[in-house]
C-alpha cells in the first residue's frame, strides 16, 4: 500500500499516537497569555545552571523526562530520540539528553524543526521501526541572542519587526497504540528550502512565509482540501507581520487560511504588554504552544483537526555576515483528536 | 512482521539499493592514495567560489549533481532529501542543495552524519515512503577549521592526535529498485551520545572511539553477529589514535575487529607525507571513502558485506570554551553486494 500522496506528503496508514507530552518555558513566558497551560515555568531563566546553554539542556531535560512520565514510560521504552535545537552542533540536545542514552538521531531544521522531528518519528513509529518514540526540540532567548544577534548587555534597540526567541522546550512521545492517546499524526507534509533573498536578520517572518506557504499549498494540493477542513492551520513562529506575508502569498495561490490561522508566536506572547516585537520565535515556540495549547484541545475533541506547520528561518552568522540570504523552510503535521 | 532487532537495530524486510554515488574533493584528498577512486578533484579548494562556506556548498551541489547522474535521475524523482554537515546551522547544505527544490530533512550528527543520513533515508525508502531519496553530507577543511580551532592565517602548530578535516563532498541515490545496484542498505544500528568525558578538541579519535565501541557492539550483540562475518568493519575517521582504542575498548567487551577493521580517515591521506596527523575526519571523510573506494568493491562483489560506522565528535567552540567535554556519537550502517 502506497502511502505516498501528491508531491511531498504522505498519508499514515497506520496513524501514529502522541501518547504524552509535556512543555518547560522561561519566565517571559509565564507571564504571557498560555501561563496557565505550560507544565512548568522557570523560577529563573538559568534554571539552575550556570550557562545559557546549559539551561537550554535543562530545557530538554525536564521536558523529555516530564513527557515520559506523564505517558507512564521509562527511557529505555523509547527506541529513538529524534531530537534538534537553534545552536550550532546541536549543543542544547547533546548535552540535554545524552544521560537518557536513548539511540538518537539530530535533526536541524531551525524553528521547524519541531515540525521536522514529529515527522521523522512519526514515520518512524508508523513503519513499525519502533514502538515508541521521542521528539524534543528547544530554544532559549538568551542563547539564541548570544549566538545569532548581540550580547544581551549590550542591550540593543529591536525593530518591530524583531521577534522574541521564546525560553522554552517540549517533549513529545509517539507511540503505535495508546489507551488515551493526545492526538494522531495522519500525515506530513515535507517542506523545501525557500529562498525569497530576504537578508533582514529581523524580519525572520518575512524569511519564513514563503516556506510556509509552499508547505500549506503543497499540502492542500497533494491532499485536495480547502483551508476550512482544518479547524485550525497552526504556523509556528511568523509573528504578525510573517502572518500577513503568508496570508498575501496564500491569496495568490487561490487559498484563503484567514478564517482558520493562528501563529505560535502570536499566541505565546501579549506583544502590548510585553515589548516581544512581531511575536514569539524559536524552536520552543512552536513546540510548547503545540504541547501546551494545542494537544489538550485535540485530546478533548474540542479541535478535530489540525495542520501544524512550524516554521524555520535558516540563519546563520557565518552566511549572513557574507552578504548571502537567509532561507526559509517549513514542515507540515496534521494532527486529529482521537475521540 | 517486526523489523526491529535486539535493542537499537533495524533489519530491512525490504533492503533498499544504493543506485548511485558520487564524490567531489578537494587538492589534499586529490593526492592521497585514493585520488584515482574520486569521480571529482577540485582545481583547487575555493571550488570557484568567494568563500570557504560556499566553497563546500559547492561539493554538495556538484556531488548531488552528478550522483543523480550516475543513477539516470533527475532531481524531482527524489522524494526527500536527508543531508547535513558540520557548519553551525548547517549552511553548506541550505545554500548548496536549495536549488534542487527537493523536500529537506536537515540533520546534524557531527562527522557521523553520512551514517545518519543513510540510516534514515534507508528508513523511509524501505517503508514505502519513497520511491527515490539521496543523501548528501559534507565538509571542508578551511570552513571546519575556521569555525572550529583558528584561523589559517595563523598556522598553528598541530599535536600528532589531531585530524584533518577533509574537504570533500558525497551524495548516495537509494531507490526501493534498481537495474544494477551498487550495493543495499539490509539494517542499520543507531548511536546514542557516549560521553567519556575528554575535553581535547585536538584528539577526536578519542572522542569518538568510545562511540565507535558502543554501536559496534550494540550491533554485533542485536544481530548475533561476530566480527569475521563482515569483510570490512570500516569506522568513518578516528585516525590511528582512535582506532588503538577502539580496538582496546572492543577488547573489553570481548570483540576482536583487527582482522577485518579499516578507517577511512587513515585511507584518504598519507599521514607520513601529507602531514595530517593521527588521519583526516569531517562528514567528507567517510562519505566520499564510501562513495569511492568501498561501494565499487561492493558493486563487484570484491566485498560481500561490510558494516559502516561513520563517527562523530560532536565538537561546539560554545561549549568547549564553557569547559565542557566532548560528546561522541557514531552509527552503524549495513551494506551488502547485490552480486
């Protein structure tokens, strides 16, 4: 049986379960509008260490080990780790998860590559490569700032353009049965790299729009549906001004998402209140919100249905200080409550 | 029927084929004892480009190119793309594979990545995911040691333990059919991060031995296999250091590999007059080593079945300059002639 369909997707025919997961955020963000939903807040954005990326570790640390614990699972029933982060040599991954000594696999796909491991694992679970399965994905304001943009004292002024590097990780166990399972992954869509030569390290909802649209037009297409078969098409981290990039590419390929399109990034933070710019970003973005916000809508049946697209800016340092531009890609998960 | 064996093995019902390679190097590989195996050698190590970074773009595009050639594919017959390298956030491979327009699963597994991308590439073409995905891997010896250690200009002297990076480029068709094959992928064995705790960034073959010892037991112990049932055991670039303790670590888990072990990073130079120290290293090393001198063998049944094992230090400056050690990770990829 094929499972392929259209050009980039494929249809599970034996739909993996999101059987547990849980999120870890910073201080920032338990103070914006989904404090209420995160498993646990920092006191303090160090939690504990003493390096911004060994704190970032903890992220992942306490997200993985909450997800296996509210699924009921130990570490060694988890047959892959499918695991990423926004720092060079995946640092916030190899430290944070070395001790669950779990076979992993280290996937970079910038603030996608949430989208990028619940893809991976999810094919993974569904070929019966494994029983269960992790996926855990980071990031960290302080260690993304350090590394991409300027040291934090040097406390430069932001456009408001800018997004804000959400403090968070989340953790995410797939499983090929479940009494009382989260959601399903009925599909994926697999984005491309998107390259409309934006060059403005501020303006990453500019770069990664594009990606986004592609990843939803292609998957409209490889799978015939409107926008509106969705009760919600969940971008990651585009901000309001990505939000409106996307909506004006959409519209130009015959799609109007208006009426079903939220943004992580937009849900995560009072942008008013709290000074983040176009909105949250990150890695963790997309991720906690999906665990935090999303999931337990699917898991009650309040949503049926989802298209889960987190969104990557390609950045680099390295490339952006040579003049080039910086990419964009995006993945696409379509998630269904199991009631 | 269950493809998973023992505790970090997959056993490929349906085996997938490696249709296609290719390889592009640089002038120090160029005159190394394997030169007349690579299907490129650079003029000279810039690849026409103005910068280092692109410079290795170019290994990948040219290496992707000319691998779908070899196999008679176009790049819209490959459903996935599964590529990395060593560059923080992975820049050689946005910049270097964006125009393909192939659906990008990025992935970071330090110098082990060729296995990573193998690993998973075989995984998706074996569950029916796709008819045809590459994978593509890379490094460069100036862009490496630029982001790594120093700048060249400021030729540092180099303790006998260190590697060389090799600057070189490979890509790998897999297809689920193939008219004649160079060889199939029958299982893999996937690496956890194993940590000893050595803070030299200038040993990696001590970083990574310990790995090495991990998932090649882990692989002998799943399948129920001794060394002696492969014709080659061939790790990726632990140099002549890593390969001593390699074989002393093995020795204490009961496995003896001399008669069977090569390591690609002693391959591709000539220590004695090349300089390169303990050997070369970087994702380039095992992927164009395998491309190059191993898969012909495998295409004409010389060799009947090896077992590689690229690995990986999963080196960061951030994280060694915080004093952190150094993590490794190494995986393990089954290859047989069709002969």
């Amino acid at each position: 049986m094929n499972q392929q369909i259209g050009k980039g997707s494929l249809c599970f025919s034996e739909a993996p379960f999101i059987i547990g997961s849980a999120s870890v955020v910073g201080t920032k963000e338990g103070e914006g509008p989904l404090a209420k939903e995160f498993d646990c807040i920092g006191a303090d954005d160090k939690f504990g260490q003493d390096t911004w990326e060994a704190a970032e570790s903890s992220l992942q640390k306490e997200a993985l080990t909450l997800a296996l614990g509210k699924s009921g699972m130990q570490p060694e029933d988890m047959r892959y780790l499918f695991a990423g982060d926004l720092l060079g040599q995946l640092i916030a991954s190899s430290f944070g998860l070395k001790t669950f000594e779990i076979p992993l696999f280290g996937l970079y796909g910038a603030c996608s590559t949430c989208g990028e491991a619940l893809s991976l694992s999810a094919m993974a679970v569904a070929a019966g490569y494994a029983d269960y399965a992790a996926a855990v994905t980071s990031s960290h304001f302080a260690s993304a700032e350090k590394q991409f943009r300027f040291p934090l004292e040097y406390a430069n002024q932001r456009p408001v353009s800018a997004t804000w590097t959400v403090t968070g990780g989340a953790a995410f166990i797939l499983a090929r049965a479940g009494k009382e399972p989260l959601a399903k992954i009925a599909g994926i869509t697999t984005g491309k790299i998107v390259d409309f030569g934006i060059k403005d390290s501020m303006n990453m909802g500019a770069v990664m729009a594009p990606a986004a649209c592609e990843v939803i037009a292609q998957h409209l297409a490889d799978f015939d549906r409107q926008p509106e078969y969705y009760d919600r098409i969940v971008t990651g981290d585009l901000g309001s001004i990505g939000q409106e990039i996307l909506f004006d590419l959409l519209d130009k390929k015959g799609y109007d998402i208006r009426s079903v399109h939220e943004d992580c990034g937009m849900l995560i933070y009072d942008s008013e209140t709290q000074g983040t710019g176009s909105g949250g970003s990150g890695c963790g973005c997309a991720a906690s919100t999906l665990s935090a916000h999303f999931l337990p809508k699917l898991a009650t049946g309040e949503l049926k249905r989802i298209l889960f697209v987190p969104t990557g800016a390609l950045l680099s340092t390295v490339s952006f200080n040579e003049g080039e531009t910086i990419p964009g890609i995006a993945h696409g998960v379509v998630l269904e409550t199991c009631k």
